[in-house]
C-alpha cells in the first residue's frame, strides 16, 4: 500500500509499505478515506519528539471503511463508516473505565520507556513514535486497528468524510481544552495559537458560557478564522504587546482563564524566546515555551491554565512561583477523544459547527511532503491539509 512516512527530521517520503493484517482478535482494518496533518505531526517532523525511526508510518488523524475484522470485534461490521480516536483504549484498565482513555495503562507495548522518562507511560497513539508504542499511522491507504471493539466510531449520514476527520482529534482537543477551564458565564478566555486546536478551543469556549475570547496569532488568515469561524477578538502578537492587552480588555485583572494551543514550538522574538530557541538549536533544550510563561504570567489570580499544546522534556525557566503565588489551577494531556466523539458528532449534525470551514488544502497521499512543509510554514494561507488515499469520494 502507499503510505506517508518519516524519514528524519524535515523530510517526509510517501513510498510502499505492507499491507497491514489482523495480528489480534480485536483487531480492525480500515481502509483510509480521509486523514489529515496536526500540529502534532509538525513536532514529528521539526525533529522534537525522540524515538521515530526511518520509515515509521505518520498520522493519527483518519476516518475510513472497516474492511476486515479480528474475531472479538462485535460491534463493527465490514463496510461500516468509522473514526478512529487517535489514542489507543483497552477499555478495561483503571483510567479507561475512569473515562481517562489516553492515559489507558496497556496500549503502549514500550511502556518502559517512558516509565523511566515519567514515572508512568500514557497510552499507545497512532503513528508517534516509539515511545509511544511504534504504532503505524493512517495517513497511509490502510490502518490496523487494535482494540476496535473500543476505539472506532461508527459515523452518522449526516456527517461527511472530511467532517469525520475531525472528530479523531482537532474538534475534541479544542473542547477538552475549553472544559478544561471550567468557565462560569460571563468569563473572559484568551486562547493563544489560532491553529485548528485554538479555533475549536475559541468555539468551545463559547459554547460553554464564555462572555469573551480573545485569539492571539501573527498570521493574518489564521486571525481571520479566528474572528470570523470562531467569533473571537483577536490580538496580534507580532504587533501588540501580549500582557497590556489582555489586562487593559479585563480591566487589569487577567483572563478568567488562558489556553495554550502553541506547545513546544513557540514563536517570539522577546528574550526568553530567544534563549529558548538557542538552547533548542544547541539540542540542550527539547521545548520553547515562550507561550507557557506568557500566559502564566497574563492570567487572573485563582484562573486555569489549560495547556492542549504539547510539551515534551523538562522545561526551563518555568515561573512556578509566580503559578504559585496568583494560585493558578493548571489542566493538561492528551485529549480523551472517546469521551468526545458523539456529542461533537451531534454538534456537526445540529450544523452548530463544521470544521471543514477550516480546511485550506485538500490532496492525496503523495502531496504529503509539500503539505507538511506549507503547513509548518504557514505558507498559501494554509490552515489544515486533508489527504483522500483514494480520492475524493
Ligand atoms: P498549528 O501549528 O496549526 O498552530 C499553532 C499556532 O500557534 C500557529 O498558528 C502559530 O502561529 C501559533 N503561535 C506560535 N507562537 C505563538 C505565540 N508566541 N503566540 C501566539 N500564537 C503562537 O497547530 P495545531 O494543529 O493547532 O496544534 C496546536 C498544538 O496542539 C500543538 O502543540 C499540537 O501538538 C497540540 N495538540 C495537542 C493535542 C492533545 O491531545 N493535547 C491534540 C492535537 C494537537
Ligand atoms: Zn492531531
């Protein structure tokens, strides 16, 4: 089959690959017809994440056919329609029966790996990295499945491919990351990073009683999404400073609550960005986090920080007395897409949102390189990319 794959930092390859098979009886195989690029891809390919090897198979965000099915899976059938939450659940364990399906204690056959880095290790993901099981990805034709009887999710009519696609990862980050603040009404909710992650966490936020979001970005075509997708204010930070904004709009209190949908690769141009970004280049530091700081320092004493962006080392110059100080609540990880699916589904449905306003590039497989590279640099307004293995169907 063709695939999309890894081959070192800043090169992406689309070649052939085996076919997957069943391994196990909970196994599925779907057939892709729709996957998409994620920030968190970006991570893979900028070389941040340890642990890929050449030719690992890239994506964790994908929809498609059931074609083949393990002798365990009841619920799914050949033919059916389905998303494919990008963490892999057993279902069983003490965080999937919590509902804290990412952080699911089986699915990561190298475990102790990250045991060693983290005390314990979050659940296996599609197509990101060894560390985090070596799983294949789905930005390929085909996709083994494993614990399909839990993961796949079977699709309602009304909701089209392209729609689906979101629900594997983007559209449920964004909405955790907004409950994650738990936002009382009237609340003021400043979102930086107006990527597909912030956009759905600016609608979120919305939804779930905020008065105000203000969006902070430098690109303009991602501002304009900003205001008019999501209806946010916007804030450019290339061209206003960040704090006196936020604190003239609340009035000199800060936001009721920040979300960080930046992560580890943080653009500035201030001081601390720029220590950042030269440890990164000397390889002593893993992540810049410019964004983290920013808006531990912006937020309202007794406010949230809720951090969907990425982070994955051991973080410098963290203002942990000043978190401490204005006693700040902090809610992070990898989202519990399970958890989200169907109610996101059934806001698409009551046409509440529809994620493929966002989408700028659409193509096969093999515009995978040239896509990832538009998408890192934001190049031809390029806000989410979505490739048809097989066309647009
Ligand atoms: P993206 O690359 O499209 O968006 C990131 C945005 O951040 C860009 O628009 C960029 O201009 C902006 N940005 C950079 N520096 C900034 C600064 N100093 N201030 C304000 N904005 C700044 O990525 P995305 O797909 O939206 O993903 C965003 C983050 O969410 C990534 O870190 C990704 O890994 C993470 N993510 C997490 C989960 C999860 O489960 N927690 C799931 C998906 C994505
Ligand atoms: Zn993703």
């Amino acid at each position: 089959m063709r695939a999309v794959t890894w081959c070192g930092s800043g090169s992406i390859q689309v070649g052939w690959a085996p076919d997957p098979k069943i391994l196990n009886a909970r196994d599925a195989i779907i057939r892709v017809k729709a996957t998409a690029i994620c920030g968190s891809d970006l991570h893979l390919y900028g070389g941040c994440i340890p642990g890929m090897q050449r030719g690992d198979i890239l994506g964790h965000e994908f929809m498609g056919e059931v074609v083949e099915v393990g002798g365990l899976v009841k619920n799914l059938a050949v033919g059916d329609r389905v998303v494919v939450p990008f963490a892999i659940a057993c279902g069983n364990c003490y965080f999937c029966q919590k509902g804290q399906w990412s952080l699911c204690d089986n699915t990561n056959p190298n475990a102790k790996i990250l045991e060693k880095m983290y005390g314990q290790s979050g659940a296996g993901l599609f197509g990101y990295s060894h560390l985090y099981g070596g799983y294949a990805g789905g930005q390929s034709e085909f996709v083994r499945v494993p614990y399909a009887d839990i993961g796949p999710k079977k699709l309602s009519p009304g909701v089209t491919d392209d729609q689906a696609v979101f629900l594997a990862d983007v559209l449920p980050t964004g909405y955790m990351a907004a409950e994650n603040c738990n936002i009382e009404k009237g609340d003021t909710v400043a979102v930086w990073g107006c990527g597909p992650v912030g956009l759905f966490a600016i609608k979120s936020a919305f939804w779930l009683g905020a008065e105000r979001v203000i969006a902070i970005d430098r690109f303009p075509e991602r501002l304009r999404l900003a205001e008019t997708f999501a209806h946010a204010e916007t804030l450019d930070y290339s061209q206003e400073n960040v704090f006196e904004r936020l604190m003239e709009i609340t009035h000199g209190r800060g936001p009721d609550s920040c979300i960080d949908a930046v992560g580890m690769e943080a653009h500035g141009t201030s001081l601390d960005a720029r220590y950042d970004r030269v440890k990164h280049a000397m390889y002593l530091a893993t992540d810049r986090l410019h964004v983290l700081r920013q808006a531990i320092y912006c937020c309202r004493k007794g406010g949230t920080l809720s951090v969907p962006g990425v982070y994955g080392g051991f973080l410098d110059k963290v203002p942990f007395g000043a978190a401490f100080a204005k006693g700040l609540r902090f809610a992070m990880g990898q989202t519990h897409v399970h958890r989200y699916i169907q109610p996101l589904m059934e806001r698409i449905e009551r046409g509440e949102v529809d994620p493929t306003e966002i989408v700028s590039h659409r193509g096969r497989l093999d515009d995978a390189p040239r896509f990832y590279q538009t998408f890192r640099d934001k190049q031809e307004n390029c806000t989410k990319c979505i490739m048809h293995p097989f066309g647009n169907s």
